[in-house]
C-alpha cells in the first residue's frame, strides 16, 4: 500500500535544524502491520498518522521499530501539515490515551505550531533502575546535578530524567545501543532525557531513544512536557516559561519553547517551528 508521506523537520532553529517527521493524513487508517512497516521505510524516530474522528483528528505515533503513544516532534509536524492543508487554526487530536490539541499559522516558508500536552506527573526512580542508567552512560555520582534530582517524569509517555552538572558531560554522551534498547524496553522508557541547567530558564538536552530503534532525537516536545512539568513539581524558579536546546551535538541544533501554569499535573503548551524537508 504506497502512501503519501509529507516530511517536515519540527522544532527548526529558523531555516535549519530540527526533528525530521513524517505525517501522514488520511480517511481511514491503514492496517497496523502497514504503518509500522511504512514508519520503517521513511526511517524518521516517528511517523504519525492520522485520520478525521468526529470533532477531532484521530492520531497514531509509529517508530521504526514500534507504536509510542505520544510525539511532541510529530505533532508539532502535524499541525504544520493540517495548517498547510486545511487553514491556521486550531486541531483537536485524540491519542490512544489522552486528547490533546495543536495549531499552526505560518509564517513565510516555515509554520510555527503549538501543542499542548497530555497531563504530566513524576515520581522518584527506583535505585536499580538509576544504577543501570547512570552505568548505560558511564555517569558517576559527582556527573549529577542534585538540584533536579534523577526521575521518571511523564506528559504522554514514560522517560527517565537525569541532569547533569557540566555541560561537556552532556556533550560527550554516549551509550551502547543494544543494552539501552534493552533498558528502556524492559522499564517502559520512550527516551532518557539528559539535561544541563545553563540558567534557571535555559536547558541544553540529549535524548537517547533506543525504545524506538534511533540512536538519539535532535528534538522531543514529549520529555520536553514531561521534563517541564517535573520542574512544576520539584518548584523550580522556571517563571512560568522555559527554552530547550536540543540536538546541537549532533550537528542539528533545535529549539523547543514551553509555558505552563502553576496547576499540578495540567497540560505544558511546548512550540516551535517546522520546516518542509
């Protein structure tokens, strides 16, 4: 079954940069079989694919090598592709867990777009699961930075996060492939974030996403709500706003922005550009 994938990268730092992912739209949704092969083809860390559903677009996440049930990159790729289609404005989208929404409006050859997330919430890593992870990464114990103390945070899907007190630690992050697929399959992981805190409102990333068959993302609006959301609940003097960058040590520099309430669990409105590949 051939089908017309749009590529767009998401998160663009302006002209370059970004998170390539594919989308696909459509009336009704191909086999799963179909999709998994097809997000195999195009290669990307996600390809969503979509489909009308009452009031709101139906959405499903492939990777290479399996379904995620939420992207941050791919929906802000989507809304570009909807925008592009259909007019600027505002798309309910319903999840296999959770209803979310995402808007686009261009501008000149790019389309900013904003969603906003499924619920996040956190809760303290078990000292196995740390060991395993911080040995993944040959991370000792002076490699973290205390102040945002290592957790499983989510906002529509499961990661690890573990932040560090130099900025060329995170640099230098490297990871054997195989035992990190095998870690995050077995402990439900989509991504382990790593961060670096450059200010209290400025965090440089990497996001290792062996789960879904790729090495690395250059950007990921899903840790990035949950990641926000955890700096929610450990109250961290974010000020109500953050900026994320993401992907510059692999030569694909991409920036996420997001906002957020002061209201426990709720939604992170994560934006950013997209560009057509």
């Amino acid at each position: 079954m051939a089908l017309d994938i749009l590529r767009l990268a998401a998160f663009s730092d302006a002209d370059q940069g970004g998170n390539p992912a594919g989308v696909w739209i459509g009336e009704i949704f191909p086999d799963d079989a179909t999709m998994q092969a097809v997000a195999a083809e195009v290669g990307y860390s996600e390809t969503a694919f979509t489909v009308p559903e009452g009031d709101a677009w139906r959405v499903r996440y492939f990777s290479p090598e399996a379904e995620v049930p939420f992207c941050g990159h791919a929906t802000i790729a989507l809304g570009a592709a909807l925008a592009g289609r259909y007019g600027e404005g505002l798309y309910e989208l319903q999840l296999n867990q959770a209803r979310i929404s995402v808007e686009g409006h261009k501008q000149g050859t790019l389309t900013s777009a904003a969603l906003q997330s499924p619920p996040t919430h956190s809760q303290p890593v078990r000292r196995e699961l740390l060991s395993a992870a911080m040995a993944l990464f040959d991370l000792q114990a002076e490699d973290i930075d205390l102040r945002i103390p290592p957790a499983l945070i989510n906002g529509g899907a499961q990661h690890l996060v573990l932040a560090l007190n130099r900025r060329d630690t995170l640099k230098n992050m490297r990871y054997d492939f195989a035992s990190g697929r095998e870690l995050m399959v077995r402990e439900g992981l989509v991504t382990i974030l790593l961060v670096f805190a450059e200010s209290p409102r400025l965090f440089h990333t990497r996001n290792p996403f062996a789960f879904g068959g790729v090495y690395e993302d250059p950007a990921t609006g899903a840790a990035s709500a949950a990641f926000t959301g955890y700096l929610r609940d450990i109250r961290w003097n974010h000020g109500g706003a953050i900026d994320i960058v993401q992907g510059e040590d692999m030569g694909s520099r991409s920036r996420i922005h997001a906002t957020f309430s002061d209201v426990p669990g709720s939604s992170i409105r994560v934006s950013g550009t997209a560009r057509p590949l």
